[in-house]
C-alpha cells in the first residue's frame, strides 16, 4: 500500500487508537464480517472507493449496509474509512482487515501486564505457523477448497491447542478468509503488526555516552510518565550523535542531539 492509500490508512489508525483502550474482540469479529462482507460484493467496493463521490455519500451507503447489524463503533470505523480516499478497492479492504488485526493485538496488549500479552500472542501466532510449515498434509487441509470453513476453522484451532481468545480470531480469519493469500502468509502478516505494536513499549536510547544509574532512573521515569506506560529502555553507546539524547519509540522519536541542531540550523542558514 503506497500513496494516498497509505495516508488513508495512517489516519484511520490514528482515530482508532481512540477506541482501543476499551475494544473487544466482538469489535474486530464484525470488522472482520464487513471486509468479508465487500470482498463478496465488487461493484459495492469499487463505489465506496469510488473518487467521483462524495464522502459522505460513501458512508450513508456503509450505514445501509450494516446499520443496526453491528456495533456503532464498528459502523463508525468503516463509514471513517470509506470517506477517505484509495488507490484502489483492495487496499480498502487490506485497511479494514489490518485495522480489525489491530483492535485484536489492542485487546490482547490491554491483558498485560506491559507487553506480555502481545508477546503471548506473538508466541501463539508462530507456534500456528510452524505446526502449519511441519506438515504437508496440514497444509493441503487448510487450503482444501472442498473443505468448508468451518471445518478448516476447526481444524486450525486443535493446531495450538490452548491458545488465547485474541490468536483464535486472527487464526479463524487467515484460514477461512485469506484474501488471495496461504493462510500462513496471512498469519505472518498479523505478526508483522504485533511486532509493531510490541515496539511501542521499548525505548531504543542513543547517547553520546554511557548512562549512569542516576541518569536512566530519571529517563525511565520521564518516559513512563510521557507515555503512560512502563517502558523497557533499549540503551547504545552512539559516539556519533556528539553529546545529546536520542530516543525513538515505536514511530516517534525524540531527538536533542548536537547533530540534530546542527543540522536543523544548517537548513534554516541555507534558506
């Protein structure tokens, strides 16, 4: 997903972060059930991707279709999405299926503590993948096309036998609605996004110098306080930044190096 789609999406996740405190998987069970719902019907998605029409009228067209059959948030979520604008019409519904994996990686996150129920599900989405990977036979099952889906569904549960609530609905969507893709091609794909979600409770610190205990004491803090949640401090020795603190987390970083400085004052000079 490039361009405008990619814009598109970035928002989409922003206004969803909003939500996730308090998401269920119920949520991601009925954004699930709508992508499946458009994939089923082309002329459908090539109107609410349409750019000829008006965003609003995209989303009255969303309401008709789901209203008062899902959840206001998942109807919310979807009306948002078909407002903005798309390269194409499976990039809305690679959007709505990565914003349905995220509200699933959010419920699992919230267990905790910290990021221990993202790697739990991380643990189990792998544990499927190289069970699936072991056996041919398996393989040939989950992608039987005349099998049904429930039966493919079942069959991928007593693969992980135990898994987590949250790892079920990420496994029941890769094998009874791939989109084009083998089932554990999807599943990695889920991984990729708790693993992108897993790195907003790491902090990679670059100092000029190493820290002293004093010094990463007062930096954990801040951090915590800063995002609210008790980060793990990934802390290298980066002579190069010459003097100064570099801390990315996640997609955001926070950067005060001389480096840095200078550099913003050699483009301001060059104005």
């Amino acid at each position: 997903m490039a361009g405008i789609s990619s814009e598109s999406l970035a928002a989409a996740q922003g206004q969803l972060e909003a939500r996730l405190p308090n998401a269920t998987l119920g949520l991601a069970e009925e954004l699930f059930g709508i992508l499946g719902l458009l994939d089923g019907q082309t002329g459908l998605l090539r109107a609410l991707t349409d750019p000829a029409r008006d965003g609003h009228e995209k989303a009255a067209l969303v309401s008709k279709l789901v209203g008062g059959k899902v959840s206001t948030d998942a109807e919310q979520i979807v009306a948002s999405l078909v407002e903005s604008r798309w390269r194409t019409p499976r990039d809305l519904g690679d959007a709505l299926e990565t914003l349905a994996a995220t509200v699933v990686s959010a419920v699992a996150e919230n267990k905790g503590p910290g990021s221990a129920g993202l790697e739990a599900l991380e643990s189990e989405l792998f544990a499927f993948n190289e069970t699936v990977a072991a056996s041919h036979e398996v393989q040939r099952a989950l992608s039987n096309p005349q099998a049904s889906l429930q039966a493919r569904a079942e069959l991928a549960e007593k693969l992980v036998p135990g898994s987590s609530d949250a790892a079920k609905v990420l496994i029941r969507q890769a094998v009874t609605a791939p989109r084009g893709l083998r089932p554990t091609a999807l599943v990695t794909r889920f991984l990729e996004l708790v693993a992108g979600r897993q790195q907003r409770w790491i902090a990679e610190v670059r100092t000029s110098r190493p820290l002293t205990d004093e010094q990463r004491a007062r930096l954990q803090a801040s951090l915590n306080g800063l995002y609210g949640r008790e980060l793990k401090i990934n802390a290298t020795v980066d002579p190069s930044i010459v003097g100064g603190i570099r801390v990315t987390v996640g997609d955001e970083v926070v950067d005060s190096t001389v480096v840095t400085r200078l550099s913003e004052l050699r483009r301001k000079l060059a104005v």
